[in-house]
C-alpha cells in the first residue's frame, strides 16, 4: 500500500507523478487516487484544486481531467446543432426550479436547439403526453429527493442521451451534474477560518439520503482534521417536517439545546439547508445570538440578489444561470461525444460575501 502524505506533501507527490505525464494525457480520478493513497476524496480534491491553480493539470465537464498543454479542446461548431432537447420537470412547487428551467431555455435556444420544456405529477400521464418520444437529449429536474424508476426508464426510451440535474445517481447510464458538495463545504469553512473562526458548528435539515445533508454532515466532520483544531464536530440538526413550530423556533430551539451547558460554544456556523435567511437570522436571535455580532454564518444555498448586493447572508451556492449555462456544456459536448460513457459532473461553487459573516473580534 502506497504511503500516505498529507497537506503539502501530498500536492508534491501528485505534482511528481504528474511531471513525469504527457501533456494531454488524462490523470487517474479522484476516487482512484483516494483509493490508491488511502485518504479522502476531498484531500484529493484539494490536492487538484492546487495543481490546477498551478497549470499543471485541467479539467473540462464530463471529461475529467488532463495535464495541461495537450488539445482537449472540443469545438463547439462540431457539436451537433439544431438537436431536440426534452426538458421534464416534477411539478412540485420549486421557484429556484423554474427559474433554473427558463435560462436553459433560453440557453439551448442560443446554442441552437430546440428546446420543449414538461412538467408532470403522474408517470402515467408523462407516458401520455410524450408519445413515440425521438428527442436527442433528455434533461430530467426531479425537484424532489423522490424520483421514480419508472419515470427514469420511461424518459430513457424517448431520449437517445438522458441528463439529470440535481440528483446523484449511481449504476445508471446518465449524465448527472450536480453541485460540488466537498467543495462547497470547504469554501465555507476556509473562509470563516480566515476570518479568525476557530469553532465552527453545522445547522443542517433533517431530510432524506437523497437531498445530500448526509453527505454534507460526513464532509464537515472530515474537514475538521484537515482545515480547524477542532476535537470534534458540532451537528445541530433541525427537522425537515412540518410541525405547529415556525422554522425560526425550530432553529431556535436546535441552538439552544446543542449550546446548553457548554463552556465554549462556536463562533460561526455553517447553515446547510432549505431556509430562508429571515428564519436563520431570526431563529439565533431568539436563542440570544445576533447575526453577525456574535456568530458569523455562512449559508450553503443558491445567491441570492441581497447577498450579491453584500446586504444578506455570506452564500457558497451557484446562481440559476450558472446551472443552466452548465447543464448547456454537457448536453453540447454529449451531442458531439455520443459513446463517451455516462459521468458524474461535479459543479463548483461560488462564495459570495454578504453581511453575516465577519472578523472574529476574540482573537
């Protein structure tokens, strides 16, 4: 078994393996290198992050990633144009959704598709309304953590290529984008630590596997070793049901019961989940913490325009144009790679600086 360098030592080791690489050869995966090393996936994706800051290796959407100076360019002109795009949509109430939805619109249209957008409730009716199918490429936005087998295997027989946004799957031959959770846990927590923040908690939904807040829960814990001298980590979990309890008192009372008796309590968290910022501002109020003054927080959602004007939450998220203008990349690239196998695209962030998150004035 291979050794196991950590921090800088490891970036050595990659740029030494990678050294000795033809420029345009593709480097192994991230999870391969993980698996080889024994270490986490989101040490490698560190690891990469540095070496591609450095020029030495690149990475393109669904493709992976190469050690520069090769052609892996792809020229947009040989993708095939003029392509039916099948845009379907679980009709649950989602504005971040349909606002999604409207620039993909619009962006295949400027690619020069043809785009035909659905919304449907009943599979049965979806199998009604799509008749024979013979798109060129499916887009599926389930908007929801449940999605169908069925609908899944329906929208693959209307469609020669399937993409769905939003929800990773596994041992099914799609294309997924979705959002870079490691990443957008360690941006959070890099920049409160810039900030002088040396505890940091985690306020995350009590939902489902499916909506990804396991996975944030495992990155944060992971990330303390790596980023914070922190001996263990600090979950507050705040249900996702609805009860006769606002979101703010649940909130409320999740600080408050975590916080109850401890000697050092943290001075900034990261808020993963489906709140509004009024509720997470208001539920620490209630628990005797003002927003920034006491705790910084930082908010893992989508920006939103009073953070983009520096008025609202600190957000590491991606805007609705960003998702579409990617979810365009892949579907141009699949039209002109089509027996390229299915992948899993991880979508970076970005951190937007908004008024809840400052300097930690105790240190």
């Amino acid at each position: 078994m291979a050794d196991r360098p950590k921090g800088s030592d490891f970036i050595d080791t990659l740029r030494s393996e990678f050294a000795v690489l033809p420029a345009g050869s593709r480097v192994p995966t991230i999870r391969d290198v993980a698996a080889r090393y024994s270490i986490s996936q989101f040490s490698v994706q560190r690891a990469f992050e540095a070496l591609k800051e450095e020029g030495i290796i690149q990475s393109f959407v669904g493709r992976g990633s190469f050690i520069a100076g090769g052609d892996q360019s792809n020229d947009s002109d040989s993708a095939s144009k003029d392509a039916r795009v099948l845009i379907v949509s679980h009709s649950t109430p989602s504005s971040r959704g349909t606002e999604i939805t409207s620039h993909l619109q619009a962006a295949l249209l400027a690619s020069g598709h043809k785009p035909i957008w659905v919304s449907y409730t009943d599979v049965g009716d979806l199998h009604d309304l799509l008749g024979k199918g013979g798109f060129d490429v499916c887009v599926l936005q389930p908007r929801r953590s449940i999605l169908p087998v069925e609908a899944l295997a329906l929208l693959k027989s209307k469609a020669r290529h399937m993409i769905v946004e939003g929800r990773q799957l596994e041992l099914l031959d799609v294309d997924v984008i979705v959002r870079n959770r490691a990443k957008s846990v360690a941006m959070a927590l890099l920049h409160l630590r810039e900030l002088g923040h040396e505890r940091i908690g985690l306020v995350t939904e009590r939902l489902d596997a499916a909506a990804g807040y396991g996975e944030i829960e495992n990155l944060y814990a992971q990330s303390l070793a790596s980023l914070l001298d922190q001996p263990e980590p600090l979950i507050l979990r705040v249900s996702g049901e609805p009860t006769k309890a606002t979101v703010a008192e649940e909130i409320n009372a999740s600080v408050t019961e975590e916080l109850k008796g401890r000697a050092t309590s943290p001075s900034a968290f990261v808020v993963s989940g489906r709140f509004a910022a009024s509720d997470i501002r208001e539920g620490f109020a209630m628990s005797g913490l003002d927003i920034p003054r006491d705790v910084s927080v930082v908010h893992l959602r989508a920006h939103e325009t009073a953070s983009i004007q520096g008025d609202g939450m600190t957000t590491v998220g991606r805007s609705a144009v960003h998702v579409a203008n990617g979810i365009v990349d892949i579907v141009n690239w699949r039209l002109a790679n089509p027996t390229e196998p299915a992948g899993l695209i991880l979508d970076d962030p970005t951190l937007v600086k908004g008024d809840s998150s400052s300097v930690n004035e105790a240190n």
